[in-house]
C-alpha cells in the first residue's frame, strides 16, 4: 500500500510538472519618441579689439562684439543651454602667452528671431538656462519645415596684466544646448 501512495505522489508530481499553469509571459510595449538633432552655429566670434596691458577690456551681449551662437531643432520646444564661465586664450608668439577670459554668464542675451536689437536677459550664472526655439516660420522664415530657431549672444571681459606678453590671442569655448522637455 505504501508503495501504491509512492507511485500516485510521483504520478502526481509528473503531471504538475508538465502543467503550463506554472509558466507565465507578458506583452511588454516598445516606444520611441522621434526628435530633430539640435544645432548649433558659432555666427561671430568674443571679440576685445585691442587691449592696453593691464587694462580691463569688457564686451556686453548687446555689443556687436558680442560672440553669438544659432540654434536650431524642433519648433516650439525647450532647450537648455549649458555656457562656461571662462575660456583660456593664447598667443603662439611663445611660452607665457596665455590670459582668461570671463564669461559673462549672468547676462546673456537671447531672441527667437536673430534680431539682437530686440533680444532679452538670459540668465545663465548657474551654468546653463532654459530657452524655448521659436514656432515654425518664428525664426528661420521658411514655412511649414518644422524648426524653430534661438540666438544667443555672449558678452565677456578680459584683463591682461602690466606685464602680459604682446601679441594675438585667440582661443575657443563650447556653448552646448540639449532638448528639455
């Protein structure tokens, strides 16, 4: 008898086994939302002129020195715009040749249209600020393409000591921007 009980457990055992009751599956969704990469287009250069050694040379964003940059990417949508605080220039005349410059982050000045005169503060002292692109047509004047555009001018000062070396000076910075919303 006991050897009748073992028999059924095991047979009962079997047929659980190979039951698909034990044996689940989900349907899970993919999703991929579509956007236009973002550009972005140096339109002029932080420009000082020239510079008396130990002066302090200062560019405003509503100088037309002013260094600007154009985005570009989906109409109507969020951008923040990531800008360094100071940039290294040099001078290839030789060793030494090297000054800062400050970036004048807390003033910016931006526009949906590449209109400077009309442009408004942006204020980016924390590294970056958020800016909307403008509505189709709003900036680029091309109907129905689905861009909207941002222009953005930096302003900056620079101070070379009484004893900076002579020369040019040049040298580059990233401003970056990434979708938001």
């Amino acid at each position: 008898m006991k050897r009748f009980f073992m028999a059924l457990i095991g047979a009962g055992m079997l047929t659980l086994a190979a039951t698909p009751a034990f044996s689940q599956s989900a349907t899970v969704i993919s999703t991929a939302t579509i956007v236009t990469p973002i550009t972005a287009t140096a339109t002029a250069p932080l420009a000082f002129g020239t510079i008396a050694k130990g002066a302090t040379a200062t560019v405003s964003a509503t100088s037309a020195s002013a260094a600007a940059v154009t985005f570009s990417g989906d109409e109507s949508d969020q951008i923040t715009v990531t800008v360094p605080s100071s940039v290294a220039i040099s001078t290839s005349a030789g060793a030494g040749g090297t000054m800062a410059v400050t970036i004048s982050r807390g003033s910016l000045r931006g526009n949906t249209s590449s209109n400077q005169g009309t442009s408004s503060s942006v204020n980016a002292s924390s590294g970056s600020a958020t800016v909307v692109l403008s509505g189709d047509n709003g900036g680029d004047g091309v109907k129905n393409d689905g861009l909207g555009q941002y222009y953005l001018w930096i302003g900056g000062s620079v101070m070379p000591s009484s004893q900076q070396q002579r020369g040019s000076y040049s040298g580059t910075f990233t401003v970056s921007a990434a979708y938001s919303n």
